[in-house]
C-alpha cells in the first residue's frame, strides 16, 4: 500500500512538471534563439517567414518573448507592424502610457518613433513583426528597459 502510494505521488509531481514547461500555444514556429538577443531583455525566440526580397519588399517574423522579456529601445526607419498571436504583451512609445497587448491587437508603429515591445511579466507573448517599407527600413537599437521603466 505503501509503494502503491509513492507511485501515486510520482505520478502527481511528474503530471506537474509537465503542465509548468507547457509551450506556449501560438500558430507559428517558434523557432531559435533569437540571433538579436543582444538588443534584447530575457530570452526571446525568432522565426523568420518571410524574409526581405525584391518582390514584397517585406520582413516578416515571429518573436516570441518568455515572462519578462522585451526589447530595448529602438526606433524603425520604415515604420513597424505588430499582429499578436498568444498571450500577454507589453507596448510602450517614449513618453507615453505602457499598453497591455492580447491575442488579435495590432500594433502599427510610426517611422521613427521610439519604443519597444515585449511579454508581460507573468506571461509569455508572441508577435508577427513585419517591416514595412522596405528596403528604406533601418532599426536603431538604443539602451534596454529597465526593470524600474517595464514595471
Ligand atoms: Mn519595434
């Protein structure tokens, strides 16, 4: 009885850890680490889907950010859309108001506005970024957000 009782409880914290490493449920790939984590807070993921070319002129990619995680301040020259597919984020333009993103809000950055994006602290986050205005379109990446800004 004794055995059958650890088992059971083996199978309770087993059943536990599972549930807590759950994905994050979202349409896209989530892809590698992303290659800009320099300019960026925490751990993010990256997925390109439709890389710059003569055609569409357009960079499209999914970013998905763990708890806690942002960007750093920056700016785009051509201007940026967000289109946010799963959980909760974070959006803020210099001198303005944190807004709180969900599942269906889109973003549409002006050219040249300062600001970054990122998950809300207690929840992972994940956009389709696509940079408009391509080939005039260049990222400025500036100094990260604080813990005391993002709070
Ligand atoms: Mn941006």
């Amino acid at each position: 009885m004794k055995k059958l009782l650890l088992v059971f409880m083996a199978f309770i914290l087993t059943g536990g850890a599972i549930t807590m490493a759950k994905e994050l449920d979202q349409p896209f790939a989530k892809g590698e680490i992303n290659p800009y984590s320099k300019f960026f807070t925490g751990t993010t993921h990256l997925q390109m889907l439709v890389t710059k070319d003569d055609t569409w002129n357009s960079s499209i990619g999914n970013v998905t950010f763990d708890k806690g995680a942002r960007t750093n301040w920056h700016k785009h020259s051509g201007g940026q859309i967000l289109l946010v597919t799963a959980g909760e984020g974070r959006y803020q333009e210099k001198g303005k108001e944190i807004q709180i993103l969900k599942k269906g809000d889109v973003v549409k950055i002006p050219p040249n506005v300062e600001h970054w994006h990122g998950a809300a602290p207690d929840s992972e986050f994940a956009h389709i970024s696509i940079e408009s205005n391509l080939p005039n379109n260049e990222t400025s990446w500036l100094e990260p957000v604080t813990d005391k800004e993002y709070k």
